[in-house]
C-alpha cells in the first residue's frame, strides 16, 4: 500500500482530495460509478476513505486520466481484477461482391457523373 504521509485509519474527503490531487466532487461522482468504491460514512454522515479506498481511487485515476480508458472501459478492467479486458477477435465478414451491372444501368450512372462533373465546372467558374 502507497505511505500518504499521514498514518491514519481514516480519512475525510477533504484530505482525500488533497493526496489524490482530485476535486471533491469528481470522487463523489466515481462512488456513483465505481461499485468497489463505496467508503463509510461516520455518524454526522460525511465520507470517511481507507488506504484501500485511496488506492483504488488513484487506480482509477491512473485508468482513466493516463491511460486514457473511459469509465465503462475501466469498470470492465477493475471487474476483471485489473487485467485488460482482452475483445475476442472476430472472424471478419466476408466481402460482400457488388451487384452486377446492366449496360443501361452503366450508361445512366456514367450520365449521372458527367452531370455531376458539368456542374463542379461550372460552380467552379463562379467562385
């Protein structure tokens, strides 16, 4: 476990914030998101955080503002035991041929782009 400089069973949010360098406010909207951080609340009702949860808030910290993961990413990685969920590969699909094409159906699409290609021309002349 990280030594904060304090040797102290229990910690007030305040204090939290100040070790892990984070607001109040993101800590209390990753207890929302987090199911593993979950810290008591003494008898007056404010949060009091351990060793194990400032660990694990600095874990998550270090997911999501260094390496970059998203919240669902990161709550996979902490559910799986702070492994990298691996995404099995897949087969990939089968190229898909196109439809071939009758002769009339060539000679609409080569007029369709001759008229495309006329009005690039023109709009091109106007700028």
């Amino acid at each position: 476990m990280k030594d904060f400089g304090l040797k102290k069973l229990y910690y007030s949010i305040s204090e939290v914030s100040r070790l892990t360098n984070l607001e109040q406010y993101i800590l209390r909207y990753w207890e929302t998101e987090f199911d593993q951080l979950k810290p008591q609340k003494n008898r007056a009702g404010n949060r009091i955080y351990t060793n194990k949860d400032i660990n694990l808030i600095l874990k998550i910290k270090k997911l999501l503002r260094e390496e970059k993961y998203t919240i669902e990413g990161a709550k996979k990685i902490l559910e799986n035991g702070g492994d990298p969920v691996l995404v099995e590969e897949q087969e990939a699909p089968a190229p898909v041929n196109p439809p071939v094409k009758t002769e009339e159906e060539k000679r609409y699409i080569k007029k369709d782009l001759e008229d495309l290609r006329k009005f690039l021309v023109d709009l091109q002349s106007k700028l």
